[in-house]
C-alpha cells in the first residue's frame, strides 16, 4: 500500500514538473523571411489568446516573451497568416504570399528607360519580388495630382549690398525621400519638388558635439566650388546636443492618421500602420500613445494609452480601414485637443501626423491650414508630418503644418525610411532640443563680392526677423545637424548680381556703396537664435571664420555635402549649375563614403547612376 501510494506521489510530483516546464516563460528570438529569403520587415508576431505581441525589424528579427507550447501568429499584408507552435527558443518563420488576394489588384511596373512608363504583366508585393498571374488587364494611368509649392531660386547678392543673410534652418528631409521614389519609378522629378537644402540634409554628417552651455555648436569650412573653380564654398554645420533615447522625458504622443479614401493603396494605410508598429517598438511604459482619425469626421480610436499595452495599440492600428473624404482640420483640432488633455510638463508633446495631405472637407486651403496651425504651435505641442504615397501627394500642404506649426517633415516612401526617420533617428525626429531655430551671416565685403545661398528658398526671413523673438522658425532634434552652403565670389572676381537703370527721380551719391571697411581678417560672422523647447526667450550664439580658411583637403562629410548640391541643382536645371554633370556628382560623392554606417551615402550614389542614364 504504502509503496503503491509513493509511485503516486511520484507521479503527481512528475507531472506538476513536466507542466511547470511547459510553463516556463522563454525569451523566443528568430526572423521573418519570404520564400526567397529575404527578411520581411514589419511583419506582426502575435502570442495566440494573449495580450502580447511586436514587429520585425528592419533585418526582419523579432523578439518575444512567452512560454513553451504557446502559439505565435505571423502575419504581414500580402502573406498568408501562419500559426507556429513554440517548441524552442529559435524559431525562423518563412511567409507564403497570399496569391488569391494579390491577383485581385492590378499594378502598373515602371522600367527604367528614358522619361517612359509602361504596364507590365506583373504584379507586386511588399517585399519587390514579382509574381506573374494567369490573366492581367493594367488599369490606364492615373492623373498626377501631386501638389509643390513653386518657388525661385536664391540668385548672387552683393555683400556691400546685402551683407547679411538670414533665414530659418530647416531639418526637413522629405524632398529626398519623395525625389527617390520619382526616380525609382523611372521618372524624373518635378522641378519644385526639388529642395536642395532637404537633399543635403538628408544625410548625417560627423559635427562635434556641443559643450559649452548651449544645447548647439556651430563649424565653418571652406573649400574651392566643384561646379565653378573661380568660386569657393562655406559649409555652415550646426549640431544639437545628443540625447540617449532611455533618458528622453515621457512622451505624449498623439497618432493622426489619414484613413479617407484617398489612403487606400499599400503605399499608404497599410504602410502607415507598419511604421507606427516600427515607432511603438522604440517606446517605453512611461511613454502614451493616442490615436485620432479622421476621413469624412474625426474620431478617437484610442484613448491615451501606457505604451506597455502595446498589443492594444497595435489591435486599434490593425482596425483601421480607409474611406470617405478628407476632414484635415478637424483631425488636427482633435489630436491638439487630446495632447493638450494628457500633456506632460517637462516632457515631449507631439502630434504625428501621417498622410497624403488630400485635404478637401473643412480647412483645406494652404492659407487656412497656415492659420489653424499657428495657433496650434502656442499650446507647447510639437507635430511630425509623415507624408506617404504617390499620385496625389499634397506636398505643398504638408510643408506648409511642418514650417508653421513647430513641426518637421518626412517622406516614407517604404518601410526602410520609416525604420530611418522612426527607429535610427528617433530623437532628432521626435524631441526638440531647440526651437524657433534661425541662422544669421554677415559677409565682410573685403574677401566676398557676392554670395548665393544653396537651398532654403522658402525658410528665408528677414534680417530683422532675426532678433525678434515673435517670429516663427525651424527646431532641432536631439542628435539632429543640419547643413547650409554658400557659393562665394572672392573680391576680384566678376559676380552675375545683375543691374538697373540710372533712376529718374532720385540721385544716388557715387560712393553711397563703398562703405568704409574694417581691418577684420574674417571672411564672414555665424550668428545662431534659439529657444528652448519651453521658453519664449531666445539666446544668441556666434562664430567667426578667416578669410584664409579655403581648404584644399577637403573633408569627407564636405566631400559628399557638395556633391548632393550639386545634384540638386542639376535636378532643378539651375542657372548656376555651372559646369556640374551626374559624372562629377558621382566621382565627389565617392569621396565622402566613410562615414556611411548604415549604405545611405552608396544609396545616393545608385540614385545619382540612375539619373544619369534617365537624362541621357
């Protein structure tokens, strides 16, 4: 008896063991692929009947807490949903494409040929490989609608004239990203949607931190112009302080998604879905997330949520379906409402607004947008604009929140951008170290006879704007730089300023512009405004550069800074390209490939071979 009850205490005591096994919490890492075997990034990674859950990165590696015997459901738009056991704490998953729901949709395929288009008998999925179905009718092209501001070009100013330029400093980056996806379908891009300074800002460059009492630090380099050898350049660098993202403030971040009808496609709804998915995964428990919405009205999808829900977050995210009109305004009226109620002092406020920027119910004009969003940018809640999709992009609107409303702005043509703007530069894209952020140059008419801004058509003020302190400007993100040049015409040499007829009712003294000169041996003067992210006063700093500074060893960073100006300009057919080809852009570019950790300088260089050849 006795023995008969020990074995059925062994066997209980077996089985408790075996069932804690079985229930012990492991930590399962692995990565999503297709069935070339290629990473799938952004894929979701369910645990089945929990409340947990994350995304592949952008190798397509996941990470997730759960326990032996569990379930994990993966899923991506495109793919068939698969259901895993989990057996081990390595589990690689391979992804089936949906077939049925991919030959529902036909997709016009771009060959790269010289400014031409054509339907091919393929259709695409999220990961660019291709798939040929039995029968395709390709639908006929749509109307470009895609909106951009115009503007002209910055021409030669005299320095006697005109010694002092000033304007906003602008962190935007998405004239780069849209340009890319112009030139990846095999077109070349419109004119106005070409802004060199965001072209050159686009990219990092290696400035030396901050460490004075300033949140900011300004470098100055000179070198001979690539474009025009009697010319010279001044590369203006400024760089915000760095911040490690674990010891950001808690953020409130309020999520404005576009879900009208214009927001149908995989460029767009399903693409914004993914990037937040990439954002929630780099937030931490003390940081909140909103949802608001808007197509025909605006509406609450999620309440301010802990970003430790995260399968809650991503459950309202995964909801969301596009249809109806465009009810802009109100959405931005919502989403200020909702920061405004859980706003966190001494933390990071933010609106991200993610669309195509179709407004038509509502405020939809630029100059009504411009006014609701100015008194927006007083409330000390910042806004991120994330602009997606082709064919009825309104970039002109989107510039228009960004620059007015305390904002950036970014273009997330795929998922790797979104990993970019989202993830690899979090800080710099989501928290202000500084706002209202204005630039300042005084040329000395001893060394310049004239100088021409590159870029920044439409960031510039006026030289009284800089100190005062009610006039708007741009902000800087942790870790952010930003970069200006000028093109400089040394005294001596002739300068394309132009020039007027005598006047009729006026006389002008002979030497009324030959003003008595200093002795200074400085080529120019930086002068930089700022404010920090919760004041209203601003602080000046300032830094000198000689006039014997032309560099003949050129860094780099300068390298590559003025090979992508210069294809901008060429982009732009500029009146002052100079003797600047895709040729040259691509040799210089190759000067400066260093500092490229993550292949975005090999990137441009890939770009730049395309151009080339659609130009031919």
């Amino acid at each position: 008896m006795k023995t008969t009850m020990q074995r059925i205490v062994m066997i209980l005591l077996m089985t408790g063991s075996v069932f804690a096994a079985m229930a012990q919490q492991i930590e399962v890492s692995g990565t999503v692929y297709n069935e070339q075997k290629q990473p799938i990034i952004g894929a979701t990674i369910q645990v089945k009947g929990a409340n947990s859950g994350t995304v592949s990165d952008v190798n397509g590696r996941y990470r997730i807490k759960t326990e032996k015997g569990k379930t994990l459901i993966f899923s991506y738009v495109g793919y068939k949903t698969r259901e895993v056991k989990v057996k081990d704490a390595k589990l690689d998953v391979y992804l089936k494409p949906n077939i049925e729901i991919l030959e529902e949709v036909a997709i016009i395929g771009y060959d790269v040929q010289k400014r031409s288009m054509r339907a091919k008998n393929v259709i695409a999925v999220a990961d660019h490989s291709y798939y040929t179905p039995p029968v395709v009718i390709p639908y006929p092209q749509e109307v470009n609608t895609e909106e951009y501001e115009a503007f002209k070009e910055n021409r030669f100013l005299s320095a006697v004239k005109n010694p002092l330029s000033t304007f906003s400093l602008d962190v935007d980056a998405a004239s780069y990203g849209n340009v890319r996806r112009m030139i990846n379908q095999g077109q070349m891009p419109e004119k106005d949607a070409v802004r060199v300074e965001e072209l050159i800002n686009y990219f990092s460059y290696n400035y030396p931190q901050p460490t004075g009492e300033h949140p900011v630090n300004i470098v100055t380099e000179a070198a001979v112009c690539p474009w025009n050898k009697k010319h010279s350049i001044v590369r203006i660098g400024v760089k915000a302080k760095e911040i490690p993202s674990e010891t950001l403030p808690a953020s409130n971040f309020v999520f404005l998604i576009d879900v009208s009808g214009s927001m149908y496609g995989a460029d767009k709804l399903p693409l914004v879905k993914s990037s937040m998915k990439l954002l929630l995964n780099n937030l931490r428990p003390k940081d909140r997330v909103a949802i608001v919405t808007y197509a025909g009205a605006a509406g609450e999808a999620l309440p301010s949520t802990s970003a430790s829900d995260k399968q809650k977050i991503m459950d309202a995210l995964e909801n969301l379906q596009a249809g109806g009109s465009t009810a802009g305004g109100a959405g931005i009226e919502l989403a200020y409402k909702i920061a405004e109620k859980n706003f966190v002092r001494g933390g990071n406020n933010r609106v991200i607004l993610c669309t195509d920027g179709d407004f038509n119910v509502g405020v939809s004009s630029n100059e009504g947008l411009e006014s609701l969003i100015e008194t927006k940018r007083k409330t000390g809640i910042f806004l991120t604009v994330l602009g997606y999709g082709m064919g009825n992009y309104k970039d002109n609107k989107l510039q228009t929140l960004a620059q007015k409303g305390n904002g950036n702005h970014a273009y997330i043509d795929n998922l790797q951008e979104a990993n970019k703007v989202l993830v690899n530069e979090f800080g710099s894209t989501m928290y202000a170290v500084a706002k209202d952020v204005k630039l300042q140059v005084e040329f000395n008419p001893a060394f310049v006879n004239a100088y021409r801004l590159i870029g920044y058509e439409t960031r510039l003020l006026s030289d009284e704007d800089f100190n005062d302190d009610s006039k708007d400007a741009g902000e800087l993100g942790a870790g952010h730089t930003v970069t200006a040049l000028y093109e400089i015409v040394p005294v001596g040499v002739d300068a394309p300023v132009g020039n007027v007829d005598k006047l009729k009712y006026q006389q002008i003294k002979t030497d009324v512009f030959a003003p008595k000169l200093t002795n200074s041996n400085e080529l120019l003067t930086v002068k930089l405004r700022y404010k920090k992210p919760n004041e209203d006063v601003s602080k000046k700093l300032e830094v000198s550069m000689l006039a014997n500074k032309v560099n003949l060893n050129v860094s780099q960073d300068f390298n590559f800074a003025m090979a992508v100006a210069m294809f901008g300009q060429l982009l732009r057919d500029s009146d002052f390209k100079g003797d600047a080809t895709y040729s040259n852009v691509i040799e210089l570019a190759r000067k400066g490939l260093d500092n490229d950790p993550n292949g975005y300088r090999r990137e441009f260089i890939r770009l730049a071979e395309a151009v080339e050849q659609l130009s031919k």
